[in-house]
DNA sequence: ATAAATTATCGTCGATGGGCGATGAAAGGT
DNA sequence: ACCTTTCATCGCCCATCGACGATAATTTAT
C-alpha cells in the first residue's frame, strides 16, 4: 500500500503549495505541546477528569512534582490547558478551542 | 466560554483513566514529527505533491539542503514519510498510514 | 503569628534540537 | 575514468528540553 510516485514537473506546476505559514506555526506550538509522553498522559487525565489539581496529577505520573508543574507551564503556555487557583490547590482543565484548533490543524494535513 | 470547575472526589473515582502508554508514546513520537513549522510544511507540501525531491523541497524552504535533510531524517525516523530512491535524486511521499495514525491519536483526545 | 499544604520557580546537570558549512557517498552522463 | 548532480552525514555551535532537589510563594488552618 504505497503512495504515488512523483508528479511529472507539469502536474507539479499546476499544484502549488499555499503559504501556510501561520498554520504551521500554530500546528507546530499546539503538536509540540502534546509531543511528550506525560504531556500527553496529562492531557487525557484532565480530559477524562479524574484529576485536575497539580498534586493528583503527580500522584499519576511518576514524575517529580517539579517536573510535572513544568510540563503544566508548557502545556499553558501553548494554550492547550488552563489553571485556576481555587485555595492553596491549582485546578487544571483543558481548552476545548485549543483543542479544537489543534485537531483542525491536524485534520487538514 | 470556559470548561467546568473540577469534579467532586466521587465523581472522579467513577472515571480512572485507562492507561495510555503506548498511544501516549505513539502520539508523542508523531506529533513531535510535525511539531516545527519547516516539518509541518515539508508535509503540507509532500501531501501537495508540488514537490517530493529533495532538493525542490529545499527550494521551497529557506533552509540550507543540510537542514532540511536533516528534517526530512526525522521525519521518516518517526515513520510519516518514505524516501525513494530514484537515480540520484530520493523522492519523499506521506505514508498515509501514519498520517492516518496521528490524525486518530489527536482526534481520540 | 505559626505551621502545614500546595504549587511555582530556581539552579544545575546531561542530553538533544536545530542551524550551518564542509565533506562523503551514490548514481548518471560524457 | 572523470565530472556533475543530488542527497546524506559529520562536526561544530548555541539554545532549549527534561529531569531533579531545594527553595520560594501563596493560601488555609490552628
């Protein structure tokens, strides 16, 4: 089951590739966020919600608690995951939109 | 438009999240493949099929041919492209199969 | 005011990523 | 045989990742 092979030159021609300069940019943050196994792990925990706060989500990773909140940061900082603060404790959900974006992006490939 | 605020410790136990280590591993390794732009838009131009050359990819990308041998190595480590021998050029197609792999582990989140 | 609990941040370390130029390897043409 | 073309690989550089322990910061409870 392979693909194709080239293209002669004409068919190329006729076929030119849009920019997509944004759309690889985002693609590009919004994969790179999931392309760790526990950011990934991270993001079906929250998704599946049997745990939102920071330290249950430590209890489920065999990470350091360190090494977990970093890889929250990396997942906020790309948009992916939200946090609000309710008391001591940090409560994580994910961003649907993000989400939606990142499958949007991944889908049109 | 924000997510709901976390579940209650009950309604937690009722949905341990089934363990994912292997689609963790296999998304992680795929969306890392596509998780910079110049990968993502090696893709983009692959499944284009305005080019599928080395050197016409390099062309279309601002990169020096190191480089972007260098992405199109990645690339095919992590199983999304195939390289083809053809005289002395090597022309690159998607396999569709690992698209079709890391459209699923994303849309399954 | 103190203490405890929870999370974020800092500093460090080794490993890897991503860029480049230069060089090597393989196939074709002359 | 030689040269050209095309691509891969190597070595180098700097920046960042990912892991950890230790420490700070914030909030609640006592």
């Amino acid at each position: 089951m392979k693909s194709r092979k080239c293209l002669t030159e004409s068919e190329q021609r006729a076929r030119p590739v849009p920019k997509s300069d944004r759309a690889d940019a985002e693609l590009a943050q919004l994969a790179w966020a999931v392309a760790h196994p526990a950011r990934a792990r991270i993001v079906r925990i929250l998704l599946a919600r049997s745990a939102c706060v920071c330290g249950e989500i430590v209890d489920q990773l065999t990470l350091a608690q360190s090494t977990v909140s970093q890889h929250l940061k990396i997942l906020k900082e790309a948009g992916l995951i939200e946090g609000e603060i309710e008391g001591p404790k940090v409560c994580y959900c994910v961003n649907q939109q993000a989400l939606a974006r990142l499958k949007a992006r991944i889908e049109e490939l």
